[in-house]
C-alpha cells in the first residue's frame, strides 16, 4: 500500500514553513490578538466615564459599578478573584488608591484605566498562548468539514457551549470555532473525531483522537478501550520559528509515548503530526520518523494542498 503522506510530499523539504507563511500566521495572530482585545479597551472606556463622577481617589469607593474593575485595576485577575474575601477586596482598593491614584494627582482616572488595563493585557496574554493551537484546529476542522460535505457523508459535530452533538448542515457558518468533535458515517460504521481529550492508556490528552465508533461511547470525560482508537495525532499550531523546536520536541515525545503504550497491548493506530512552524532539522526529523514508519503521515498547516490531503486521509480511514 502506497505511503499517504507521499501524495503531498516528496522530500522533507516539503514540509518547510515557508517565509510567507511564516509571515501571514503572524498577521492573522495580530489581527486575532486585536480582536480579543476589543471588549478590554470597551471596558477601559465604560470604566472612564464612569469613574469620572469621582473628584478625588478615595470617592471611587462609592461607585458601586465599578468595584471590581477597581480590583482589576489593583492586579487582581478574574481568576485570582474567587481566592480574595471581601475585607481583602476593600484591602486591595485602598492600597491601590494610597499608592497609585492619590500619586498621579488630577490625573488619576487616566492611572486607573491605565492599570486596568495593564492586568487585561496580561489576561489576554494567557489566552493568546493558546490562540495558536485554536487556530490550528478550526483550520484543520474546516478542511475535514469540506471533505466530507463534498464527499455527501452523513456529519454530526459536538457543540462545545450546549456539549450536544448535533447534524451538520450547510449553513452551519463558524461551526468549527465552538467544535470540539466530529462524527460521521464510513461504510457501515462510524467514525468519530475528538479534540484534546485524555487518552487514559497513555495517561496524557491527545490533540486529535480519530475513533471507530459512534458518539455514545464517549460519554463521560474519559475515552473507550484502546480497540476501538484508528488514529491518533498531534497538532502544533504556534507559527514562530524560534519556538519550533521545542513544540516539536513536545509532539516528539507524544507522539513517541503514543505509540508505545499501543503497542504494549498490541495495537497499532495510525499516528500522525500536523505542525505550523516547521524548520530544517524539524523537518529532516519528521520525514525519517514518516520514512522508518514512527508515524505514518504528516503536513505542513501552512499548505493548503498539504490540508486538504491529510484531511481526506483522516475521512477515509
């Protein structure tokens, strides 16, 4: 049987991120990173107007709206605020008020949505380490969508806000931004595919879990016996070239320990990779695990046609 990874590549340079896709990930990361930060500097503007009723520092305490963008402004984050009590919100606010805005004089309003949004920065930087490996699934899923709408097969995906799986539809616009799986039909079977999720015979969440059976065996948080997994993957969507190495050294290991605890029960899935930013030794590395048959097929996330093939690769098995 022919190898499927040499119907989109030829040699590992082929699997190079290209400078111009390097350069268009790192826009579309801006262009998603303003995006997200739009209901910040929304919030940044509401909190000005209304902050503006106080004359001096301490008159903010009496605005009753706005006590928790006080403590945010603080450095006290949406996830730190369940661990403060209420005598430690007051605490907070007033060593913000003593230390900062009473200092900044007429312009301690300016101060305090400056410091707010210095602490929503950092929120938004947390989420935009993720962004990445998001972005990468949504391609990824769309890719898999278009297959198997042009290929007619029966689809249902599993909506990550109602956690129902529902029928796929042709006017599903954005569906692949709240999926977190996909399910459809294969002959007579079914075939089921599932976003990071733990795979408790390697001990570890997978990136994509390919299974063949239908939704009603993943009930719960935790996946069915090892028989029923067809394929399994790792996906790095992180588009920087200085990081490259290390996402590849963390797919490495996954993908290595994968395939090791399969085969202790001796099964043997399909093991794939799928990365962003792929440099020359990263690349060299991929192609002789694809060669030796570590993994049996990779792509580049960064090409299309690359996509589109491992795409069909997955709907067809």
């Amino acid at each position: 049987m022919k190898r499927p990874y040499l119907k989109h590549l030829k040699t590992s340079a082929d699997l190079l991120t290209q400078y111009e896709a390097t350069r268009a990930g790192f826009v579309r990361l801006a262009l998603e990173r303003n995006r997200r930060a739009n209901p910040f500097i929304a919030q940044a503007r509401a909190l000005k107007t209304a902050a503006s009723a106080a004359k001096a520092p301490a008159d903010l305490l009496n605005i009753k709206n706005i006590q928790k963008s006080l403590l945010t402004a603080a450095g006290i984050s949406d996830k730190a605020f369940k661990y403060f009590k209420e005598i430690d919100h007051h605490e907070a606010i007033e060593g913000l008020i003593e230390h900062y805005l009473e200092p900044a004089g007429e312009n301690f309003i300016e101060e305090l949505v400056f410091r707010f949004l210095l602490t929503r920065g950092d929120n938004l930087g947390g989420s935009m380490r993720n962004v990445g490996g998001f972005m990468a699934q949504t391609k990824l899923t769309r890719s898999i969508i278009a297959y198997l709408q042009l290929s007619r097969s029966s689809c249902r995906w599993l909506d990550s806000k109602t956690k129902l799986w529902v029928s796929l539809t042709n006017q599903d616009t954005d569906i692949e931004l709240r999926l977190k799986g996909l399910s459809w039909g294969q002959g007579k079977s079914t075939r089921t595919l599932i976003y990071n999720r733990n795979v408790p015979l390697v001990d570890q969440n997978i990136d994509l879990c390919l299974l063949n059976c239908g939704p009603d065996k993943l009930l719960g948080k935790s996946l069915p016996e090892a028989s029923l997994f067809l394929a399994l993957g790792e996906l790095k969507g992180g588009i920087d070239p200085a990081g490259a190495d290390e996402h590849w050294k963390t797919a490495r290991t996954a993908l290595n320990r994968i395939s090791t605890a399969f085969e202790s029960k001796n099964y043997h899935p399909h093991i794939f990779f799928i990365g962003a930013a792929i440099v020359e030794k990263m690349s060299d590395q991929i192609w002789s695990m694809l060669q030796n048959k570590t993994i049996e097929n990779a792509a580049n996330l960064t090409d299309e046609n690359q996509i589109a093939s491992i795409a069909a690769w997955l709907c067809e098995l």
